[in-house]
C-alpha cells in the first residue's frame, strides 16, 4: 500500500480503514512511500474513499497515531495497522501500556514529541537579506518529520520576522502571511555566523550558573548532536572548564559568610551565585523574572547595558518588538532616532548605562502584528526593582527619564514631562540628580513635519544638559 508521503496520515488512515473493511490482517500488508515506490517500482496508491472500519476508533489511538506516524521508523505504518487491527477485539488495549504493539506505538510518539520540543529549544536563526528586507534563516536536523507538524510553533512565536528552517528531507517559509512547505536543503545553504552569534553567545555566557553545572544532564538535554549548529556552543567546553576550576578554588578556600538577600518575589528560580553583585549576576537573576504577567509572551528579558561605571544613566519605557527579538535596549527605530540625537548633542551612547523602567515588550497580538502598549502602574512598579538595582549598582551622577513611564518609574509618581523637562531635578538617591525628556517614540509619532523638527531640536537640546555629567567624569 504506497502512501502520498512520509507523513501522509489521511493517506494511511483511508488506507486502513479499507483495508479493515475488506479484512485484511497486518501480515498481508507492504506499506511504503511514494517516494520509496519511485526506486522501487509502482505501488499500490491509496484510492480515495473507501469503507469503514466495523467498530469505533477510540480517539486516543487517533491523536497517538497522528503523532507516531511522523516517526522516522519505516515501520510505523505495519505497527500502526497492527494495533488498530488488534483494538477490533480489544477496545482497551490502550491501557495496557505494557503489551509490545502499545509499548512500541507510544515510543514512538514519545520520542516523536521530545524531537518537536528540542527543535523548539535549540533552532538558531541567522540574519540575512531578501530582497532588501531581513530574512532569518535557520538550518535544523530533526530526527524525525516533524518540520510539518512544527512550523505553525515558529509561525505565531515569530511572526512579525521572515524566517526559514531549512532541514535536509524539507524546508518551512513564513513571509509574515503565508507558511510554505518546500523541498530539502543542505546545511551550506543556510547563513554563516552573523552579529546574532555573538549576542546568543553573550546571552548564554550571561545565564550560565557555574553552581548548577550538570554535565550529564547538560548532554541528555541538549544533545551532542545539535551543539555544532549552536552559536552558543563553542563556549560551553571553556565555560564548564572555567567552572571546574572555581569549584576547585571553592574547595580549597572554604566556606564564606552568605550575603544577607532581601526576601522578594521577583526570582522564578534559585539566584545564580556567580559574580554575586555584578551587573552581570543582576542580568542573569532578571532573565527569570516572573514578577508581573508580561513575561509569558515576551521572548526575553531586555536587560539595562552600558558600562558598570557609567555617569549618566538613561531610562526608556519598555523594549519594543525589536529589542525583544534581539535582547538589547533601543535598537529599533526609537533607539535609531536616539542614537542620532545623542550624536548631535555631543554625547557618545557607548559612555552612558542605557535601560528601561519595564523590562519586557508589552503587546497586543493583532493578526500577525504586535503592537505595542504601554506599561501599566502595577508592571511598572513590579519592575522598579531591577531599576533600582541597577543605579545602586552603576551609581550613575545623573538619571535621565525618557518619556512619562520611565519619570514615573523614577519618581514613583505621574509626572508632567512638558512642565518638567529640561531642568535638573533631585532624583532622591542620595547625590543624584535627574533630568527628564520626552522619549524618541513621541518624535516619531508626531505627524506634523514641521512640529517634528522643533520638538527634534528641543529633545537635542535637553540631551545636550548631559554632557557635563559625562565630562567630569
Ligand atoms: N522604547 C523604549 O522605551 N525602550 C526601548 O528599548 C525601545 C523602545
């Protein structure tokens, strides 16, 4: 019995239900592919229609058969008939979970769903271009078909980007409306290394706990064999090395008084004990936070960056859909225009502590699009606390608010930012001093040319108010 392809289970499903009609026990069957019957010869194609079965199918061996069949195993098809064939005369064999044909079947399907969950975890796109536009890219090497039965994952995960995922036996498109199913490619035609490499290698560099390092488990979740397309891979020897040998130094230098921590809510998991205190520690303890409901949808948390030691501190509202996808502060068109006006006032971007009052992209999902909105009092004061981390640590001279959310963050009010921009004002953290301004989106949005450039110049002005800070420092 030929079937249309490697995952055709309509094919599979009229064919055995014909074939129970007509009697015909497992033995008697040679299921193949069409593709397979190319090699070797006609077979027998599945006509459409047919007869139907003389019982009830249970709706389990449905949903189990539909999730085996996508098995690489040649076989799956005859063990599958083989089980329904038997479920004629014993309508609980499900149950039995130790019989060899139930025991076989949900391997299979077990083996089948950790394939599709590590294809989820360990996917890497690359940027590249199409036409002008950016189009990501992936290579992936399922054990199993499960590309089909995946794509629509990949497709609402990220469906404002252009992607890829280029297997060897198929290939899935999305173009942010259309998904496409193609043929099979080869791993050189997917993109090299890009600036993405060094930002998931920084990102895993970030949220590795030397403390919580089991190699074993390491290796049973993340597989030997996906490590070569992870950029994030190529640290992982160094790293376990580097960890290995600080557990030596613990050893030998025994035990330390443990640092006093404030009870909060804000941890979903154990702190990372690495470089308790740092910046970095503070990054790796916020990329669990679970305080507010925003970080159910968002990608990740986007993280303050600059250096430790940074006079000026700016703070934004929230990261956007591109800061999301990429893990950096104001690099979409907000950050862009920012960075320009920051150029012309005199101020170099990569001297100052960039971050946000909230530490995740809120969003409407609207159609394909997420649209962004604005942080509410109650994420925004679950949030405060990473804010505040952050100055305690940075000590920054001047705290700089941009735009309503972020001064009232800072302020732990509603401030008017017309009736309070451009002056200094006290920041209530000891010795620092704050300035608040409109933040970049606002000039973006104004539809007035004119109205543009004046509010522009004003907000180059007002910028221009942190070059002292930076200066003396
Ligand atoms: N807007 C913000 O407030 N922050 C970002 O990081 C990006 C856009």
């Amino acid at each position: 019995m030929a079937l249309a392809g490697e995952i055709d289970f309509d094919g599979w499903r009229r064919a055995a239900r014909q074939l129970l009609g007509r009697g015909v026990p497992p033995g008697e069957i040679f299921w193949s592919t069409a593709a397979e019957d190319d090699l070797f010869g006609a077979g027998n194609l599945v006509p459409p229609g047919g007869e139907s079965p003389s019982f009830t199918v249970p709706r389990a061996f449905v949903s189990l058969a539909e999730t085996a069949l996508l098995h690489r195993d040649p076989e799956r098809f005859a063990h599958l008939y083989r089980l329904l064939w038997r479920l004629r005369d014993e309508p609980r064999l499900l149950e039995v979970a130790i019989d060899p044909d139930v025991a076989q079947v949900q391997g299979m399907a077990k083996s089948v769903r950790r394939d599709i969950h590590k294809m989820r975890a360990f996917v890497r796109f690359r940027r590249t271009k199409l036409d002008e536009a950016d189009w990501y890219v992936a290579w992936f090497e399922p054990e199993h078909h499960i590309l089909e039965a995946n794509a629509p994952f990949f497709m609402r995960r990220f469906t404002a980007m252009n992607w890829s995922i280029l297997t060897p036996e198929a290939s899935a498109h999305w173009d942010g409306a259309d998904l496409a199913i193609g043929p099979g490619a080869r791993k050189a035609d997917a993109p090299g290394d890009d600036a993405l490499e060094d930002l998931w290698r920084g990102y895993y560099a970030s949220i590795f706990n030397p403390a919580r390092l089991k190699i074993g488990a390491m290796h049973a979740e993340m597989p030997v064999k996906y490590w070569r397309n992870l950029p994030e891979a190529s640290l992982i020897h160094p790293l376990i090395e580097h960890a290995q040998r600080r557990m030596n130094e613990m050893v030998t230098d025994g035990p330390t008084a443990p640092n006093a921590r404030p009870h909060h809510p804000h941890r979903a998991a154990e702190p990372p004990k690495a470089e308790a205190g740092s910046l970095g520690a503070l990054r790796a303890e916020a990329a669990g936070c679970r305080a507010c409901p925003l970080w159910e949808p968002a990608t990740q948390t986007v993280f303050g960056e600059g250096p430790p030691d940074a006079p000026v501190l700016f703070v934004g509202e929230q990261p956007g859909d591109q800061e999301d996808l990429e893990g950096h502060p104001f690099v979409g068109p907000a950050g862009r225009l920012f960075d320009r006006a920051l150029a012309e006032a005199g101020v170099d971007r990569t001297h100052a502590y960039v971050t946000n009052a909230v530490k995740h992209f809120k969003f409407e999902l609207r159609g394909k699009r997420r649209i962004h909105q604005k942080p509410g009092g109650s994420e925004i004061k679950a949030c405060r606390f990473w804010l505040d981390r952050e100055i305690d640590l940075v000590q920054p001279r001047l705290i700089v608010a941009l735009g309503a959310t972020a001064a009232q963050s800072l302020f732990g009010k509603a401030m008017p930012v017309g009736k309070s921009r451009g002056r200094l004002l006290d920041a209530g953290q000891g010795r620092t001093q704050a300035l608040i301004t409109v933040h970049p989106s606002y000039l973006l949005r104004l539809p007035d040319e004119a109205a543009k450039a004046e509010e522009y110049g004003r907000f180059v002005e007002d910028l221009r108010l942190t070059r002292g800070f930076f200066e003396a420092a």
